[in-house]
C-alpha cells in the first residue's frame, strides 16, 4: 500500500502533452510563420486587410479563444478563503505587484540598452523592452495550476492566490504599463491600454465567469471540472500556436534579418524568472511557511500571463512589432524554465521542510 501511493501521485503529476512540449511547438510555429512571411509576403498584406481600429481580428478572435477558457478555470467564491493562508497571499502579491514589474523593467533595460547596445538599436531595444514590461506586469492565471501540481503545491491555496491576482489586474496592469513605458519614453495612448484590459481581461473574466456560474448550476461542478475544462484545454493551446504562425508572418523578414535577437531577448526574461522565483520561495523559507504554499507562491510570479502580454502588445504596437516578438520569446522560454523550478520545489522540500514552523500561519 506505501509502495502503490508514490507511484500512483508520480503517474498523476504529469502535463499533456501540448504542455509539456509546448516550446517545441513554438519553435515550429515561428518556423512556419517565418517561412511564409519570407517565401510568400503577401500573406502579411492579405491578413492586414482583416483589421478594424488597429486590431486585428483573425488575431484577436484567436486570443480570445485563448484567454476565455482560463478565465472559466477562476473560482471567484475561493476569495472566501482568502484569511486562511494571508502569509503566503501577502509574499505572492508584495512579489508579483510591488517587486516584479519593476525588477522586470530594470533586468530588461540593462541588457537590452547596455549589454547588448552593439547587437540590437535604440530603436529596436525600445520595443523590446516595451513587451518585457507587458510581460513583466502581467503575472500567471492559468499555467499556475500546472506548475503548482507537478510540485505538490496547496491547490486550495493555488486557486485562492490565481483569484486574487486576476483582481487585482483589473486595476493595477493598465497604470504600471503606462509607468514604466512612460520611463522609457514609449508613449501609448492611456485609452488604447484602457481598452485593451477591457477586451481582453475584463470581457473574457465576465464572461467566463457568468458561464462558470451557469454551466455548474445546470450540468454540476464534476462535469464542469473533469469533462468541460479538458475538452477546451486544446482550444487554448490551438489559438496560441495559430496565435503565433500569424505573428511571425509579419515578423518574418525581422527574424531572418536578426535571429540573434530571439536569444538575446531570452537571456535577460530568464534572469528574470528565475529572481522572482527566489524572492517568493526565499521569503517563504524566511517566513517558515511550508513546502505547499512556498512552491505556487513563487510560481505565480516566476511564470507570466503570457496570452495577455501578446494580446496588448498586439493592440498597442501591431503584429509586426518588437513588443510582440518580445511577448513571443516569453512563450518561448516559458515551458523549460518553469519546469526547471518545478524540479527545484520538488529537490528542496526537505529544506523547506526544517526550516518549517509548525505554528506558523500559512
């Protein structure tokens, strides 16, 4: 019977496999994108005839797709719960909103202006830096859940931290976007950010909401969690790939022209990751709070709201941009490192496990 339960929990924790070789998938679509955008570059002038006010909508149908079903997987009523683990909600929201955005915008200004001034222009660093900070300022929903199963973590505690984010994005993305472009002197239209939050978090969070809410009152929460959540997983990991093919039809030439961008973009959106990850699961460990909720506490931040940061991006600056390339190498090196921090939760909760206070309040 001992032997059965960490065999059976070791099958359990396991990702799709759309999610486990997401990056591969990335890496196919850029290459088919890239392809088309060279071989044939009148595809990029075919699609930018399906654009109304600066959007594109085969695109913005896709990231819709994308976006409504995580926003189904949000359990609002968890917010009830919020006192019962307010350690662990305090290090999550103090790392991914008063330390993350800003640590972003400084890790991605260094490299992208100083480092690496010979390989990339002004110009160009600019709008790179623009989507690292879409990126920075935009912390995980959905992928949480993932990252937080594969290393044990409270999935109560998951589902109640994920609430408590989208909330507070609702009102904190737009000014600290506008902020910290402002630093740069990449001025956006603050209505244009304001509308892009509103088509893209507060419409898809409404309405996936409304249908939780609905589809569980009429068919009940086992049919809701166990059969309609899978059956739309595939939708989301489709539109973000065909997301992608579309994208880098237009970045086509770009890529072809500098392909050590992709890496160089990458390097500092590590750095990144794998800080935050320390400063959330650090304070954890500081705050003897135990392996459950040390684990998603640091994932959270770590990991980012990738289909939003490349749905604004696209709004804000257009399909052929650098903020939307930059959004796209966040997809990229998304899968890999977050496994990697997995492996890191899961070799350290004996570490965190003596450091772990049996009074303490999680």
């Amino acid at each position: 019977m001992n032997q059965a339960k960490p065999k059976a929990a070791q099958q359990k924790r396991r990702m799709g496999v759309f999610e486990r070789y997401l990056s591969v998938w990335v890496v196919m679509c850029i290459a088919a994108g890239t392809l088309v955008g060279n071989v044939w570059p009148e595809a990029a002038t075919w699609l930018s005839k399906f654009t109304y006010a600066q959007i594109s909508v085969p695109v913005a149908v896709l990231i819709w797709l994308m976006i409504y079903p995580m926003m189904l997987q949000i359990d609002f009523t968890s917010l009830k719960r919020v006192g019962e683990k307010k350690n662990g909600l305090i290090i999550t929201t103090v790392t991914n909103w008063l330390v993350k955005p800003f640590t972003m915008y400084a890790i991605a200004w260094f490299f992208l202006n100083i480092v690496f001034s010979r390989w990339i222009p002004v110009d160009l660093a600019r709008e790179y830096l623009a989507g690292a900070v879409l990126l920075g300022a935009a912390p995980c929903t959905a992928m949480v859940f993932v990252w937080s199963y594969l290393a044990d973590g409270d999935p109560a505690y998951t589902l109640v931290q994920v609430a408590v984010n989208d909330l507070i994005l609702l009102f904190a993305f737009a000014p600290i976007v506008m902020f910290l472009l402002g630093l740069s002197d990449i001025m956006v239209p603050y209505d244009t950010v304001i509308l892009s939050v509103a088509l893209f978090v507060v419409v898809p969070l409404v309405a996936g909401w409304i249908s939780r809410v609905q589809l569980i009152r009429s068919r009940g929460i086992q049919w809701f969690e166990k059969s309609f959540l899978p059956a739309l997983a595939p939708v989301t990991i489709t539109a973000l790939l065909a997301t992608l093919v579309i994208i880098f039809i237009f970045q086509g030439q770009t890529i072809v022209a500098n392909p050590l961008h992709i890496l160089l973009i990458a390097i500092p959106l590590t750095i990144q990751t794998y800080l935050i990850f320390a400063v959330a699961y650090g304070w954890s460990w500081l705050w003897r709070l135990p392996h459950r909720i040390a684990a998603p506490a640091g994932f959270v931040g770590a990991s980012n709201f990738f289909e939003l940061s490349v749905a604004v991006a696209i709004s804000l600056f257009g399909l052929s941009s650098g903020a939307t390339l930059a959004t796209v190498v966040g997809v990229l090196v998304e899968v890999p490192v977050m496994l990697s921090l997995v492996w890191i939760a899961k070799r350290s909760i004996g570490w965190i496990e003596r450091r772990e206070s049996p009074t303490a309040s999680a």
